[in-house]
C-alpha cells in the first residue's frame, strides 16, 4: 500500500511539473516563410518560445551539429551608464562572470566550459549585453545551468571588484593605439554631449574604482530585464529535451517589465554639423569619412531603402563612383554602409580609402561623392536593384552554409533583440517592398550641411594643425569649417554624368540546379587527377555529399619569376594589386551574386580562388584570366600601387607585438617568408622599370596546379582547364625545375 502511495505521489508531482512547465512558456506560431535549400541544413528544427517571464527564445535542433552553443542578449548596454560611472554597463558585464550563489566559484564557468572544448566571450554594445558559448554536447545542459545564474542569483563579490577593474583597464589600454577605437572616441568628444553615445563606455579603473557594490548590483537590477532578452540554442539535442532545459533553466529570470530605450537626442551635434574633423593616426592611414544621422523612423523600416542606397553606391560596375575617383588617382576604395548604431538611432556613412592626390585634393574628393548623391536625387533608384538585393538575400539565406556554433547563436541573438520572434528572421533579411519615396526622403536628407566629415590622416600631409586632445586616448584633432569655395559649390547640387547607375548584374545566377551527371569519377576521399602533364596538374570533385549549387575553384600559378625572394615577393605583391585594381569592378559585381574571387600569394605561387554559386563561376575565371597579363600599368597608377603597398608594410610594423613575433617566428621556420621590415627595405629599392620589367616576364613560363571542386561536372571542369591552358600555358615550367621549400628543423 505505502509503494502505491508514494507511486501515485510521484505521479502526481510529475503530472503537476508537467503542467507547470506548460504554464511556463508559450508556443509561437513560425510566420517566416524562408526555407533552408542546403540538403545538410534542411533538416534542421526549430522551435520559437515566448517565456512566461517575456523572454524570446529561438531553438535550432540540428544532428549536424558539431558543438551546441547558447547565446543570451539583454537589451541594457552602455547608453544605460549612470552619468557618474561611466563603463558601467561593461563592468557589469565582467562582473557576472565571477560567480552565482549555486556557482560561487569565480572560475568555475571559465573552467567548466574550457575544460569540456568549448569557447565563451560577452560583448556590451551601446544598446545591448551579449553572452556566448559553445561546447561539447554532453556538456550543454550543465553549462547552459551555469550561464542562466547569470541572471538569477548573481553575487557581485566586492573581493572580485579589483581584479575585475584591472581586466577593464587592460582592455582599454590595449585599445589606445587602435585607430578605428580613436576615431571612435573623438566622435564620442565632438558629439551632442546630452546624447549617451557621448559617455566613456568601454570605462577603466578611474572611472569605476570608486563604485559601491550596491550601486553596481542596483543598476543591474534595473536594467536586466527578461522581457528584454532574448536566447538562442543551438544543439544537436531533440527540441523537447532542449525546450525543458530552457524553460527550467530561464523561467525565473526577473521581468521588472522594463521598457525599451528611446532617447529623443540626435547624435549628432548640431554645432558640429557641417564641419571637418582632422584627426592624426597611429598608423599610416588618409581617409575621409562622411556620416548621416538618418530620421529615426528609418532605423526599423522595413522597405530597408537606406541599405538600398548603400547598396546602389557601392555595386560593382564600371561606372560607379570609386571607378571614377581612381580614374582620377584620387581613391584606392570606397564603402557606403548603414549602422544602427543603437536604440532607435542609425547612421549613413561614406568612408573613402584617399591617395596621395587624393589628400591634396579633398575637396574634389567631397564633390564626387555629393555629385553620386544628387545624381540619385535625379534619376532616383531602378527596381532591378532593389530586386537584385533581395533576391541575393534571399538565395544566401536559402544555401547558407554551415556556420561555426558559436557564431550562429550570436549572430541569431543580436538580431533577434530586433525582430518579433514570429517572424525572425525574415525581416531581419528582407525587405517587406521597395519604397521610391523612402528613398528619396533619405537621400534629400544627405546634404553636406547636415553631415559630419572626418579626415584621419597625418596632419604633416593636411598641414592643418591640431589643437585639440580627445581626454582617454590622447588622440589629437582639431575642427574646422569646409572651405567656402566647397560650401558654394556643394550648394550647386551639381551632377556628374561620369557616375552612372550599375547596370542589371550579369553574375545573378539564375539557375542554381545541381548538376547530376550520369558517371561520377569521384568521390570525397578520390578526386580525380583530370590533367597531369608538363603544364600542370588537376584534379576535379564532384560534390554529392553537400548537394549545393556552389563551386570552389583553386589555382595555383607556379613561375620561374616566383623564386621565394624578398624582391619577388614585393613585385608580386605591387602586381597583385594592380590586377585587383583594373578588375574591381567585376569583382565588385561577382561579390553582390555571391561568387567570391580572391588572388592571393605565397613564396612560390600566384593563387586564384573562386568560391559561390555554380552557374556564373567559369565567366567569372575568364574574366580574371583575360586580365591577367593583358592589362596597362601607368606611371601613375604604378605610384599609387607603389604608395598602397608601401603604408601597408609600414602599418605591419605597428601591428599587435604578437603579430609582429610570429611573422619573424615564421621567417626563422620558413626562410623564405619575408619579414615585414625586409619587404619594406626592399619596396624602397624598387621603381617603375623594375616592375614593368617584372610584369612582361610574367607566365613565359608556367606549371598550374589545380582543384575544382563543387556543382560542376567533368565536361565544365575539363573546359575550365584548356581556357587556363590557353592563357596561362606558353611553355611549361618542368617540376624538375621547381622551386622546394625550405624549413628549419629544431632539433
């Protein structure tokens, strides 16, 4: 009888956990129609949770899995700071790492998941904290436990304050000679100071050292909120084994109902609109900035127009505005990009990569930009383009590839903190219709009164003395108004009919079919060598195990000019870049389609990679082969190349110790590896005649290695080959002749 009672007791406890856990969450109905093509990734599940405390949560049960990963995002970041303590926000971040009142250790979380191969790291953002980790799957659901108590019972030990307060300072300092962190803090000074993007975020032991631990655990009482969170699992575990873990582990979260952050300030400050602000580098760097603050109904609109402008800037074609600047020999690059940079707030920027003619000539510089601009005013955006945007987004979405645990759930959190869970991530992604007036409301809004100017270079160059000093990294800079000459001719709104719109992308694919030959020679442990002679040697796989239509194409260009020299490793690093130079903008158009080329080298070879959809890859490699010894090398553009090149071994020299030790680590291993100190002294030493000399001896003599591999069939592979041959084959450059390389044995 006493068995049967206690039978019928668990029973009834099981039954009432079980209604309990019910009670705990609700279900929410996937209104995203985006599927998942990749054959690897299909069948994934997922499962979208709403907990009873206001917690979204977004569930990916996935066999493929290699690691399970969570990642936790509250919606409280540094715009929160109190006014008296700056950092705050990050403190607090480092600070719930030190232990819970069921995990009390301090090291216990950092041990547990190190020890079980796993990664974990936190961010804290303007508007948002985020918490991450991967680790082994036999693991998770301990380490999920420990990463919930984060937020449910965290000590905030006085002991730990100190040590914690040295790792925040550390990490400021290390920050100081960063450029970008720089710049970053200037605009931060010079900003509207009654909006909070004007706080000392990243904090340091000044600014927190006098904070009480009450105040600390105050602030994070008011400020993590479950109805602002939002968690991502991703795991090879069924979804109601994961579901009860994180309804168990994350239901009692506190929800003090906390309301989003909205601040009515501008960013911006109107004092400073208009204006130039000169900033001396750490590095070797000429570059002109230009950012917008953009109406705040534009940072969640749906028609995503503002990333339409962008994309419109920026597309490929021959045309565009940096294929004008270059004409010009003012420009090396150019990006056109829209943040949010937090809250309700986002910013347009145009970011210009200078010459050295450039530089001199920054106001004709500012003009084409503007010129690009107002031709978009005109003519405004064509639909294709937008169509093409998204139909690229979508298309990647649909073959995404498998993404590493730890990033997927940080990326899905992020963006998350964003969207409505019911329809994550579909507007995340896409655009919901293409908008002419948004649009043009955005683009009349960029006028050069309403925007902030930046030009990071050496003040030597501008000859524009700096008289100001940014108060935590010292940066100098000084502001000043846009010469009136540019201000009267900005005011014209003048057009250019050089600039033009991109023309439809002829790299769209349009099929993306797996091809399924009726024989196939291979397998993943077997390519087949399709080409072995004095010319060179290929081998060819076709993909049936990923079933994606997608190739990835790698040559390698053996020359008897590529002996592993310090001089002919600079040669061919100024002939690289000349070739990316005069094929940008067909590389521009093939990155928008999702094919990736790249040319890249190493001692003894010149490296061509092509990765992305199937069906346009092959006109893609032609493209890049009828370039690559056929092009002109100028004089000038020779300068400019030579100039690149130049700050760029220059700006090795000011990289992380670390870096720098493993690249003379790797010189004493490799002997035929260059130093950064050793190309820079021989770059010094090498002029137009001795690059063109170079260049005309290129591909006499060749022997090319090969791997094509993908949704591609023997015929295509075959065909690749003798379009190679035909270019790249003059005579053979015999293995006998080959360059060996050499490595240093420690013995």
């Amino acid at each position: 009888m006493r068995f049967k009672i206690i039978l019928f007791f668990i029973f009834l406890f099981s039954v009432f956990r079980s209604e309990a856990i019910e009670h705990k969450y609700l279900t929410i109905e996937d209104k995203s129609d985006l599927v998942i093509l990749n054959p690897l990734l299909k069948n994934r599940k997922t499962l979208k949770l709403r907990l009873s405390n206001g917690l979204k949560v977004y569930i990916i049960s996935d066999k493929n899995a290699d690691k399970s990963a969570a990642a936790i995002g509250v919606l409280a970041g540094s715009w929160d700071d109190p006014k008296e303590f700056p950092g705050m926000a990050h403190f607090c971040e480092h600070m719930l790492f030190q232990g819970s009142k069921k995990y009390p250790n301090e090291a216990d979380y950092f041990k547990f998941i190190w020890d079980n191969s796993g990664t974990l790291n936190a961010f804290t953002a303007p508007d948002r904290t985020l918490y991450m980790f991967s680790i082994n799957h036999e693991n998770f659901d301990a380490a999920l436990d420990r990463l919930s108590h984060f937020f449910k019972d965290p000590v905030f030990d006085p002991s730990n304050i100190a040590r914690e307060l040295f790792a925040v300072d550390q990490e400021h300092s290390k920050n100081i000679e960063n450029d970008a962190r720089r710049v970053n803090m200037v605009s931060k000074e010079i900003s509207n100071q009654k909006h909070p993007k004007a706080k000392f975020s990243t904090g340091n032991s000044k600014t927190l050292q006098s904070i009480p631990p009450a105040e600390l655990r105050k602030w994070y009482e008011t400020h993590y909120s479950s109805n602002q969170m939002a968690l991502t699992i991703y795991s090879n575990l069924d979804l109601n084994d994961l579901k009860k873990m994180v309804v168990e582990k994350f239901s009692l979260i506190p929800n003090i109902g906390k309301d989003p952050l909205n601040i009515d300030e501008n960013i911006l400050s109107d004092e400073n609109a208009g204006k130039m602000v000169y900033i001396k580098p750490i590095s070797n760097l000429q570059i002109l900035a230009m950012e917008w603050e953009l109406n705040k109904k534009f940072t969640r609109d749906e028609t995503k127009s503002a990333a339409l402008i962008a994309y419109t800037l920026t597309r490929g074609q021959k045309n565009s505005l940096i294929e004008n600047l270059k004409k010009e020999h003012l420009a090396e690059d150019l990006d056109v990009t829209v943040d949010k940079v937090g809250g309700n707030q986002s910013l347009l920027s145009i970011e210009v990569k200078l010459t050295d003619l450039g530089l001199q000539n920054i106001s004709k510089v500012i003009n084409r930009c503007f010129e690009a601009i107002n031709n978009l005013k005109n003519s405004s955006i064509p639909s294709y383009l937008f169509h093409e945007m998204e139909s690229m987004a979508k298309l990647n979405y649909e073959y995404q590839s498998h993404e590493d645990a730890f990033e997927f759930v940080s990326n899905n959190t992020i963006n998350l903190l964003d969207e409505d869970i019911s329809t994550y991530p579909k507007k995340t992604l896409l655009a919901t219709n293409y908008s002419s007036e948004n649009v043009l409301e955005i683009i009349n809004s960029l006028t050069f009164s309403n925007a902030q100017f930046y030009l990071i270079a050496d003040p030597k160059k501008t000859k524009v003395p700096l008289d100001s000093e940014e108060k935590w990294t010292k940066a100098k800079y000084t502001i000043k108004d846009l010469s009136p000459s540019l201000k009267t001719l900005l005011s014209k709104n003048l057009t250019n009919p050089n600039i033009k719109l991109p023309e439809p992308n002829v790299f769209i694919p349009s099929n993306v079919q797996i091809v399924t030959p009726k024989d196939n020679p291979t397998s993943p442990t077997n390519p087949a060598k399709i080409v072995s002679s004095d010319f060179g040697t290929i081998y060819y796989l076709k993909d049936d195990q990923y079933q994606v239509p997608q190739v990835s194409y790698l040559i390698q260009i053996k020359d008897k000019l590529f002996n592993g020299s310090t001089k002919a490793e600079v040669l061919k690093d100024i002939y690289i870049k000349a070739l990316k130079e005069k094929i940008s903008p067909t590389f521009y158009s093939a990155m928008a389609a999702g094919l990736f080329p790249n040319i890249t080298s190493d001692s003894y070879h010149l490296k061509i990679e092509i990765f992305g959809y199937s069906q346009k890859a092959s006109y893609l490699l032609e493209e890049i082969l009828k370039e690559i010894n056929n092009f002109e090398i100028s004089k000038d553009d020779f300068d400019i190349y030579y100039s690149s090149i130049y700050k760029t071994y220059e700006n090795n020299q000011t990289q992380l110790p670390v870096i720098q030790a493993y690249n003379y680590l790797y010189h004493v291993l490799i002997p035929s590896t260059s130093t950064f100190e050793s190309k820079l002294d021989t770059l010094k030493n090498i002029n137009y005649k001795d690059f063109i000399e170079f260049k005309n001896q290129l591909f006499k003599k060749t022997f090319i290695e090969g791997f094509l591999s993908g949704n591609l069939t023997l015929k295509q592979a075959e065909s690749i080959w003798l379009d190679i041959k035909d270019i790249l084959g003059q005579k053979p450059f015999y293995p006998k002749d080959h360059y060996k390389k050499e490595v240093f044995i420690i013995s």
